[in-house]
C-alpha cells in the first residue's frame, strides 16, 4: 500500500514553528513516496476549538505550501464511531467510570502513604480511585469519564504472551517489547472518554489513523509516550499499526518547547512580518522538498 500519513492540529490557537515542521516534513514525506497526506482537525474539544483557528490552520499551511488530499476529517463529526467503540470495550468489561476531578487525582496521588507521584503519558498516574473489583456492566454509561482498566486491558491484549512491539522510526531508542508491567506501572488507568467530551484523545487518533488507513504516523517527540497506548488499543480493537515517526521538537533559544501561546512564533506572526515559507523552512532546518534524498523520514 503507498504510505499515507496526517497531520493532525486541535484548532484551539494559532500554529507555531513547531507545528510548520511537524506539517512540512509528514506532507514532504508523503510528497516524496507518492503518497497521500491528510489534513484532520482534532477538535474533540468543543469549549476550546473554534472555527477560525480551523480557518487560519487551513490558510497557514496552504500559505506554506502545502496541498492535501481529499477533504479534513473533524474528529467533532464522529463521536458515534467512537461510542461504538466504547461500547465494544465496555462491553468486554474493560472500562469504568470515573468521577475524579484533576484536583482529586493530584490529591489522591500525592497523600503521604503514596509516595512521590509517578508521572505518564497524560500527566499523574491514575491513582486508581473508581476502579471496580469487577467490571461494572449494565449500559454504557453517558456524559462521564470512561478509564480503560489496564490490568484487564493488558490481560485481553494477551500482552503476558505477545509483548507489544511496534515499528518507530524517529526517536533514537525505539521501545523494547511492552509487557503488561509497562502499562499498569509506567501508563495506568488512562481516559478514553472525558466528561462531555465523547472521546479523549487516544481513542480518537487510533480510530481516525485506521479508518484514514494511515500506513505512518509522523508527529512530535512529546507524543512517544503515548504510542504504546494506542498501539495496545489497536490490538484490543483489531487495528492495524502504522509506523510511527516521532520527530524532534522545535525549541526556543533557551530550549523550551514552542506552545500555542508563543505567539512571536505564530506562523502568521512571521506571514505579518514578510516571511517567506522558504524562511520558515531554514528556521526549522527542514530542505525544500526538492532536495529530499531517498531517506525523507530524517527528520
Ligand atoms: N492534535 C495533536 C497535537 O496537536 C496531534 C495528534 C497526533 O498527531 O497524533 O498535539
């Protein structure tokens, strides 16, 4: 199959330099292959997107150069493709709900017995308040957080006998095969539905990659700990697993990470200043397409 890889932006602030790499190296990747590249709006979250962060997304990356094909999937278009989802796990018995705020997950993790709170993918690990002993049944419930239980999601993935292994590109030490200890220790109880939104964010991107038939996954290094989870749900949802390419992340002078509020680095800012996207190119070391050698994924 030709490689067909997305990028992916929440239409929730301007893009940054960091987003204009991430965007010119997954479009010069597939530019290159003859493949196909997809623009999808990750706006699950209604109270933050807005449709004119969705129109200057679509009018920067245009300004950059980029074409992409076929029309941009909007994740806020397919929530009952995820509930369907939902309710094939839940029906499985491997999700719960969870009535924990942020501010409870903080408190509960770092009561004294708890230790130092451990960290992963989405932040504090769930410090395991809602989990049932048994899987709750009944309906899927509505309108609450829904956690994957890892201990049974790794039990279902059959992870004790197949560890998770997958194909990663970018990151200079690819990850090991994953046993079920990774999940329930470095990864926890993570969501995949929030409280009113229908889906978090992992659920979301392994659905949208499979039904695009994403072949490579092309995104920043900040999301590489996240790949094992949805890698796993791939597995529990018989999904296919697209290489992933995780890239290294465009920093400021003093080494920070770009965010949608430095908007010095907004590419409109540099659009107003009389930039070119060739200018744009050199600041993130990314060559013009044109001089894209066989290995494309370099970057
Ligand atoms: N929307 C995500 C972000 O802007 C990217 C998701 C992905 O590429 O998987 O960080």
């Amino acid at each position: 199959m030709s490689l067909r890889t997305r990028f992916a932006p929440s239409p929730t602030g301007p893009l940054h330099l960091g987003h204009a790499y991430s965007a010119l190296l997954a479009h010069d990747t597939a530019r290159a292959a003859g493949g196909t590249f997809l623009l999808r709006l990750d706006d699950l979250d209604q109270s933050r997107a807005r449709p004119e962060w969705a129109a200057l997304i679509e009018s920067d990356l245009a300004w950059l150069g980029l074409t992409w094909n076929g029309p941009v999937l909007r994740q806020s278009d397919r929530l009952p493709r995820y509930r369907a989802a939902l309710a094939a796990l839940w029906d499985r018995g491997l999700l719960y709900p969870c009535h924990c705020s942020r501010r409870d997950i903080e408190a509960a993790a770092s009561a004294p017995q708890e230790g130092a709170p451990l960290h992963g993918p989405d932040g504090v690990i769930y410090p395991d308040t809602c989990r049932p002993a048994q899987p709750p049944g009944g309906p899927l419930p509505e309108g609450v957080a829904l956690r994957l239980d890892m201990t049974r999601a790794a039990a279902a993935a059959g992870l004790d006998v197949t560890p998770l292994c997958y194909q990663e590109t970018g990151v200079a030490d690819p990850p090991g095969p994953l046993g079920p200890d990774h999940f329930t220790r470095a990864i926890g109880d993570v969501a995949l539905a929030r409280r009113g939104l229908g889906a978090s964010y992992h659920l979301a991107v392994v659905l949208d990659d499979a039904d695009q038939s994403v072949t490579h996954v092309i995104r920043g290094a900040d999301l590489a700990s996240a790949t094992p989870i949805h890698v796993l749900l791939q597995r529990l949802l018989g999904l296919p697993t697209p290489i992933y390419h995780h890239h290294r992340l465009i920093r400021d002078e003093t080494g920070r990470r770009l965010a949608k509020r430095d908007d010095a680095r907004a590419i409109a800012a540099y659009r107003a200043e009389g930039r070119t996207p060739a200018d744009l190119r050199a600041l993130v070391r990314l060559s013009p397409p044109h001089h894209l050698g066989p290995n494309t994924l370099g970057g």
